[in-house]
C-alpha cells in the first residue's frame, strides 16, 4: 500500500514534540487537574458519533510520525488531502444538486425547473420502488408503489417528458439508480440525442453501484456476477463514448444510512471502487482510460469533525491506491470526486424544524472536507418526501454557506489542526484494516457472499442504537428535550399517479412497432448469456419503446434473480 501515516512505523520523536508532550504533562498537573476536582466531565467517554473515542486535548506529541509534506501536501496535488482543485471554491463553487423525484415525470420536471430558476446548479433525479426494481408501473408487484418514492420511470416516453423543455447539454444530471441502471441511462442518452446534444459533451453521474445494494440498500435484481457485468459494460462504453460522464458513483451514503460507523463507510466504500477497477482491468480496460470518471458519494453525518477527517482521509487512501495498487499513471486517476448529502437517517419526525440545523452543520463539514457537488435534505423528509418550500429552504442552505458563511474563501482550513489531522490518520488506519481484511477474504464480492460486511454494519447499528436508548447518545427532541409537536405540511402522492401511468403504458404499447420492440428484445436475449458488451443492445431496445420491464425481464431470463442468504 502507500507510504502514509496508517502505515508507517512510528518515527522517533522530535525535540519540538517532546516539548509539546512535556508542555501538556505540565497543563495537566497544574491546569487540568485542579479544574477537573472542582468540576468532572460531562460524561465518562467522549466519542465520535461513531463511538470513536475523543481524548482532550490533542498537541503536536500526537503527530509524532506525522510528515506535512508526504502526508497534507498542497490542495491540487498528491496526497490530495487537502483537496482535489488547487483554488479550491475560490475557483468554483460545489455543485448544488438537490435530490428530487416524485409523482409522474411531468411533475418532477415541474419541480426540476422550480428549483434550477431558484439556483440550483445540477440536477438529481431520485426514482419510485418500481423503477428501482426493474418493473413498469402497471405491473402488480407496483401497487401502491407508483411515483411514492420517487418519479415514476417506465420508457423512453416517461423520460422524454422527464427533461422537457431541460436542455440536457446545459446542465449536469444525476441519476440514483442501481440495478436498472444500464436501461434508465441508456434513455437519458436517447433523450440527449433527440435534443441534439453531443454525447461527447453531455455530463452527469449515474450512480450504478450494485455492490452497495447487496451490502446495505437491497435494492438489486440479479446476482452478483451479471450485475458486475452491466456495471462495467457502462463503465466501458462510458469510456468509449461520453466522455465527461461519470458512469458510477460509488456510494458510501447507503451503507451509512444503514448503521454503519464513518470508518465502515469509507473502507466498504472504497473496497467497493477497488472491485469495480479490478473488474475493468480483468475486461481489458486500461486504467487511464477509465478512471478518471469514477466518482464517489458520501454521508454527511452530524459529526463535524469526523465527517472532515473522513473525507480528508478517503482522497489520501484512494490516490496511493490508484498510484500503487492499480498503476495509474494519470494525475486525474489519483484524484477522488465525491458528492456528498446530507444524513438522513439523522432526520427526526419529532420536532422537524431541528432537521434545518442538523443539516446546515451536515453540509458544512461536507463543504470544509472538500465536495464537489452537495444535496441537503430538506426538514420533512422524515414525514414524507419535500414540498417546494422545504425543498427551498434546503437549498438556500447550501447558498448561505457558499456566500455568507466565508468558508469558501481558503482550501481545506483545518488542515494542520493537531485534532483534524490526528483524526484524519486514525480514520484511514481503521479504513486501511478493513480494506485488509477484505482482500484476504478474496475482493468484496467473497465478502458480501460470506456476509462479512454485512454483520459489521448490523453490530454497529445496534451498539449506536443501544447508546441511544441509554442516553449516552442524545437525539435533541427524541430522547431528551422532547417538547410539543405541532403539524407540518407534508406532500402527498395519491393513486391518480399510478392511474395515469397505467394509462400511459397502455397507449405506448399500443402505438409503437410490436415487431420492432420483439427484434430488439430478442437481440439483447440472444447477447444477454454471452460476454458482449450489452449497452448498444439496451439502447436500441429503449429507442424502440420497450419498457424499462420488458427490458430487465429480458435480462432475468439469463441472470436469474438474486436472493440473500440471511446472516447470523
């Protein structure tokens, strides 16, 4: 691995550290000591949110084995600690790409272009159950499903209505889709050419991480093996066809919304990016040609200064990993992009308006650990999903910070804190260890099959959970200062949605060419069992009105389905 502070032997002290560490032996004795006999901590341990313990003070003493040079560097260049852009945001701001989906793609496209007039600067689609599941919206295992979670996406047709009157090579897009992936961004790359836009030009993110799925969100189709391969067929024909398109966000949030510590989302996380390189590689792939377009996406959890270090410590591990491991060559390779959103799974029902703060806190350590594109959440996603006004005020979150709070004006300005950098070394040990034992299990997918990752997270849910109702976490307004509830205005999705989809459907199936749909149907069946790339076969099948259904049942045909062995 790297020469980096996780790894290396502990250098001996220095005689300005063993001054430091004489320093606070002495403010201890004579400071601390006194202070403490007349008023005791708060509490027996002080932890991150993570249960990561948190000593006092921290000093130069512990920076010990800590080079400035080797391990912080310049913002711009390796380790990339500080950051991936020399300027930083003095250069250009983070990305504003607030999450949004819900209803039928007319809707949604109403509440895209409400919130690109109000300054959003990228957008992110987030899809219902059935289209993340691979099923029309008619379909029976839909019911009661349709538009509820997400935008109802089912065809060309539906997509084409979904970006109506958004110039797709004008803005940058975000896609949370998973299993169905390679269909869904084959219609977005269909509707780019129906608008005229450059495929060479067009930009954006799909997020397409199955691994994460099997590890944490559970929403997949097929097993492990296939949905390999349809990840790096986008991540090939990405390479080979639009370039300035990221096709995969290899995604730590899921895994951290499901219970896991900050140093489990960063070493599943990367562990994950490692699978999908050495998948590449195995298809023939040169590392600098595909690299570069990998980005990540990350939790920003309550923990400030975790959060920070995390952040700082991914960009650290990922760089030597690049350089050593896989023997990239390219600067770009090295570097670490990363979207960050906000914690959900910190958001309470009770007292929603405590959601605004939380989150504000959340997307300034995201912006100090250097983002390149941000979604806050909004105040009642914990009720049901944003009304325009909530969705308003997330994003004017993300806008007071970018030009009020001063905080875009220098790179990475904790760095060198005694107390970030420690925390930054200690985040990529543990990151490191688990990496380690990944490998030695075989890659992750071994490791998802064993169920390794997969208890980790469970443990550490319930320890998190167990300090909650012990009171040594303390949740404002669930387990302690719990105060009158007062309604709030809430979004509702009811059944006329799913009605007019089924509609829509019916009429589409109705007025396309049957015989056409059936020969590029066959064509992906007749591809699906071999080792051929299957993107151009998905394309033409979506330029055909086939259904995001009849193209994934298609699939299942070949793949199978997928379904987890419960862990113990």
């Amino acid at each position: 691995m790297s020469e980096n502070a996780g790894k290396e032997p502990k250098a001996p002290a220095s005689a300005a550290q063993r001054q430091a560490s004489a320093a606070e032996r002495e403010w201890e004795e004579r400071t601390l000591r006194p202070a403490i006999e007349k008023s005791p901590d708060r509490c027996a341990d002080f932890t991150t949110v993570s249960s990561h313990p948190i000593r006092r003070l921290y000093t130069g003493a512990d920076l010990a084995d800590w080079n400035p040079e080797r391990d912080l560097g310049a913002p711009g260049s390796p380790p990339y600690t500080r950051g991936i852009h020399p300027a930083m945001y003095r250069e250009r701001l983070w990305t504003m790409r607030q999450f949004a989906g819900f209803g039928a793609a007319e809707d949604t496209n109403r509440r895209f272009r409400y919130l690109l007039s109000q300054g959003q600067t990228g957008l992110s689609v987030a899809f219902d159950l059935p289209t993340l599941m691979g099923y029309d919206s008619d379909h029976s295992l839909a019911e009661g499903e349709v538009g509820k979670c997400g935008v109802a996406i089912s065809s060309l047709a539906d997509m084409e209505a979904l970006f109506d009157h958004i110039p797709l090579a004008d803005v940058t897009t975000s896609m949370t889709i998973n299993s169905p992936a390679a269909p869904i961004w084959a219609m977005y790359l269909a509707v780019a050419e129906k608008q005229g836009a450059s495929w060479q030009k067009i930009s954006g993110t799909l997020q397409n991480d199955i691994l994460k799925e099997y590890i944490a969100q559970k929403e997949y189709i097929y097993p492990p093996a296939p949905s390999m391969r349809l990840v790096t067929d986008t991540i090939e024909f990405g390479a080979k066809h639009t370039p300035k398109f990221n096709p995969i966000s290899i995604s730590g949030y899921h895994i951290r919304e499901a219970g896991s510590t900050a140093i489990q989302e960063l070493a599943f996380t990367l562990r994950d990016g490692i699978e999908y390189v050495e998948d590449c590689v195995r298809r023939g792939l040169a590392i600098d040609n595909f690299a570069p377009r990998l980005s990540f996406f990350f939790n920003a959890h309550n923990d400030f200064f975790e959060e920070i270090a995390k952040y700082r410590a991914a960009r650290r591990i990922w760089q030597s990993v690049m350089r050593e491991r896989f023997g990239a060559k390219n600067p770009r390779s090295w570097a670490l992009r990363f979207h960050a959103q906000t914690a959900g799974c910190s958001l309470t029902a009770q007292q929603p308006y405590n959601n605004v703060v939380r989150t504000a806190v959340q997307a300034l350590a995201a912006v100090l650990g250097g983002t390149q594109s941000l979604h806050t959440n909004s105040l009642d996603e914990a009720w049901a999903l944003p009304t325009e006004s909530a969705a308003t005020i997330a994003l004017r979150t993300q806008q007071i910070l970018a030009h009020e709070s001063g905080v875009t004006s220098t790179a990475d300005p904790f760095g060198g804190s005694y107390f970030v950098e420690t925390l930054t070394n200690e985040i990529e040990r543990g990151a490191r260890d688990y990496i380690d034992k990944i490998d030695a299990l075989g890659g992750m997918v071994a490791a998802i099959e064993r169920g390794y990752p997969q208890r980790e997270i469970a443990d550490a849910a319930y320890l998190y959970q167990v300090a909650v109702d012990r009171k040594e976490k303390i949740i404002v307004g669930v387990n302690d200062y719990v105060g009158e509830e007062k309604p709030i205005e809430i979004l509702q999705i009811n059944e006329t949605v799913a009605q007019s989809q089924a509609e829509r459907l019916r009429r589409l199936r109705a007025e396309r060419s049957h015989d056409e749909v059936e020969r590029r149907l066959n064509s992906l069946r007749k591809a699906a069992p071999g080792s051929e790339n299957l993107m151009p076969h998905l394309y033409e099948a979506v330029k055909a009105y086939a259904t995001l259904g009849e193209i994934c049942d298609a699939m299942r045909e070949s793949f199978g389905v997928y379904e987890e062995t419960a862990i113990t």
